[in-house]
C-alpha cells in the first residue's frame, strides 16, 4: 500500500499537467493590430480640393504628398505583412502543441498557410487600391492648383 500511493499521485499528478500544457494557447502577445491599414492611411488625407489650392508651389507639394502616401500605404501594407505572417507562426506553433500525432500537426499547419493567404490577398488588394486613391487625391491636388497659384509654380 505505501507504494500505491505515491504511485497513484504521481500519476494525477502527470495527467493533471499534460491537461494544463494541452490547455495553453500560442497566441500573439497584441491584443489588437499594431499596422495601420493601407485604407486607413488614405482615409486620414485631407480634402484635395483645399488643402494646397492657391498655395505657393502648389504643385510641387502635391507631387511630395503623393511620394509620402505611396510610401506610407506601403509602409502599411508591409506591417500587415509581417503581422500576418508573424499570426501564422503562433497559430503554426499552436498547431504543434495541440496536436500528438505528425499527420494531425501538418494538416493543422496547411489549414493556417490557406487561411493565411487568403489575409496576403486581401492585404494586397488593399494596398493596391490605396496606391490607386493616392493617385486620385494627387491629380485632384493637381487640378487645384491652377485656380489660383502663381505661373511659375507649373
């Protein structure tokens, strides 16, 4: 009987800590996105049809805001990148420790590639069609520019 004890407790002991290792997620440490979105980097231009209109060198500054918001979009696009692949690396992660047998681990992690490319087509479509919108907003800036800005600014 002595031996049965100890036997018998290191045994729940056993099982009771493969259930709390099988209960730990792999989850990224961010609550929240740490990206700005490519759309949201667009949406936070001001109006085109004001902002420069009538200022010296109008057009030249608009030509500068469409440098600075093709790389601001793209400065986003790649944070999202990262972020998503860095997701897909905790969730692969999770798949390892959720998962006993190989076969189970690899269909796990094919599930998060598909899944996760899915997030890099739609980060990519964003971010095309922001740099499409900075192009708008700068022929828009543009157009401006002529109303009342000096000749020489052309």
């Amino acid at each position: 009987m002595n031996r049965t004890l100890p036997m018998l407790a290191l045994f729940v002991s056993l099982s009771f800590a493969g259930v709390a290792a099988a209960q730990t997620a792999v989850n990224s440490p961010f609550d929240d996105s740490v990206c700005m979105s490519p759309l949201e980097v667009t949406a936070s231009l001001h109006d085109p049809n004001g902002i420069y209109a009538g200022a010296p060198k109008c057009e030249k500054v608009c030509k500068k805001a469409l440098k600075d918001c093709k790389q601001y979009v793209k400065d986003a696009a790649a944070c999202e990148n990262s972020e998503i692949n860095d997701d897909a690396s905790y969730e692969k992660t999770e798949c390892e420790v959720e998962n006993e047998h190989g076969t189970e681990t690899k269909t796990c992690k094919t599930e998060v590639e598909h899944a996760h490319g899915d997030d890099h087509s739609a980060s990519r479509a964003d971010r095309d069609a922001a740099l499409g919108e900075c192009d708008a907003w700068a022929n828009t800036c543009k157009a401006t520019c002529g109303a009342s800005a000096p000749t020489e600014d052309r």
